[in-house]
C-alpha cells in the first residue's frame, strides 16, 4: 500500500516539477485549463481505442495517460488556490458514497434499473442545489461531443416522457428528415439550410441509437474500423493487379470495395 501511495506521490511530484516555473518545462509552464483540454478529450478516446482493440498493456499505459491529465488540471488549480489532487480524489470518494446508499448506508435497490433511476434523481438533486436552472436539461456539459451531447439531452427528455414509445416512430423520422434533406438539395438554396437538416438526420440517429441499446460512438467507431480495414485491403488488392487506386474510376473501385468485403464473409 505504501509503495503504491508514493507512486501517486512520485507522479504528483513530476508535474509540480513541469509546471516549475524556473526549472520546468517550457511547455508545460506555458499551459493553462483550456489549452491542455483537448489533450485531456484525446486521452479518453485514447483509453477507449485500447479498450477496442483488447490491449491491455496499451490500456495501463493510456490510462496513465489520462491520469496525468487529471494530475496537471489538479497542479493548475492549486497554483491558483482553487483545489489540489487531494481536493479531487476526496470530492469522488464523497460523490460515490451518496449516490450508492444501498452499498455504503441502508438504502434497498432492486436491480440495476432502479439504480439507475436513483443515480439520475441524485444528479438532479446535486444540480438543483449548485444552480438555479431547474430545466430537466440542465447540467449537460457543453463541451462533450455533439453526439455525446444529443443523447444525454434525448435521455433527460424521455425521463420526462417527451420520448418515442418504441423504435418504429424513430424510423419513420429518420426517412422524414432524409426527405427533407433531398428537397434541401433539389432546392440549392445553400449551405446553412442544408447544414440544418443534415443536422436533424444526425440527432435522429443518436435517437435510433439510444432506442436500439447501441452506443452510438461505438457503432460509429466500428464503422471506421470497418471502413478503414476494407480500404486497407483494396490498396492492397490493387497493388497486387500492378495498379494504384488513384488510377481507377469509380466503377473500378467499386470491384475492389466488393472483393474487400467478400474475403471477409
């Protein structure tokens, strides 16, 4: 146990050191909350992509990764007297307490979908006391991916029963707002009217998503590995006929998309 304190200890130690101001890095001095951000969102696919690819030794290392992340938001806030890492690890340990009752006081949930209920009614009551916004939406982090985003704000929606009853309603929206993209072509009145409705279509396939139990960035993660493979191997079906991809035209092309996907049935 001490070993692995004075390991978290070493590695709180290493970032004070970075963010010297004197002796650091440059780099690492220069950064503040929003420049180092985005590096904080990669770090999280990051872990997600080991996770997809079952590389668990590439896992330890990603999440390393992502907890640095953590450790150097900590070092910035505590450089301006806001929090430490401390500050951090206590505020989780409280939050996991309170939202699990029936694990750590005498509270009775029967399944995993009554905990859930009882997680969503505790995020309710910890947002309505830090805001004033009592909207059922409230809360939802602007800064998450927009898919991410358009499902947090359908389920928040359903739990007030603004939701489709079943999948079928789902579909047939689906088709409505692709219609609605071809009238938007056929009318070619530009970018923002077409931006709207190819907006609308997205929204309705997080929707269709949600509904169907499917992670809706996994499924899309899956479809560019599926793409990404598939090509691969028509680079390589191509090369192996003398010919380069640039060099065909679409129905060419097309061929080698089909052998692609043929070897793999």
């Amino acid at each position: 146990m001490t070993e692995r304190r004075n390991a978290i200890e070493r590695l709180l130690a290493i970032m004070v050191r970075l963010r010297d101001p004197k002796h650091g890095c440059p780099w690492d001095v220069a950064q503040d909350f929003a420049s180092i951000a985005p590096y904080t969102i990669e770090e999280a696919y990051e872990v997600a992509d080991a996770i997809d690819r079952g590389d668990f030794d590439d896992l330890r290392d990603e999440l390393g990764d992502l907890l640095l992340q953590v450790v150097f938001h900590a070092q910035m806030a505590n450089e301006q007297g806001r929090f430490d890492f401390a500050d951090v690890v206590t505020a989780i340990c409280d939050k996991m307490e309170r939202r699990h009752p029936h694990v750590f006081a005498d509270a009775v949930i029967a399944d995993v979908a009554a905990q859930s209920v009882a997680w969503e009614q505790h995020k309710r009551t910890e947002r309505a006391q830090h805001s004033d916004d009592d909207s059922a939406l409230a809360g939802i982090a602007r800064g998450l991916p927009e898919w991410q985003r358009a499902g947090k704000l359908q389920k928040r929606a359903a739990v007030v029963g603004f939701d489709w009853p079943s999948v079928e309603p789902v579909l047939e929206k689906l088709h409505e707002e692709i219609a609605e993209v071809r009238v938007e072509f056929a009318k070619g009145l530009g970018h923002d009217a077409l931006e709207d409705e190819i907006g609308d279509v997205l929204f309705v396939c997080v929707n269709l998503a949600r509904h169907a139990k499917v992670d809706f960035g996994n499924a899309l993660r899956r479809a560019n590995a599926k793409f990404e493979r598939r090509f691969r191997r028509m680079e390589v079906l191509a090369a192996g006929d003398g010919t380069a991809l640039a060099q065909l035209d679409l129905a060419q092309l097309d061929g080698y998309w089909e052998r692609a996907k043929a070897e793999e049935k």
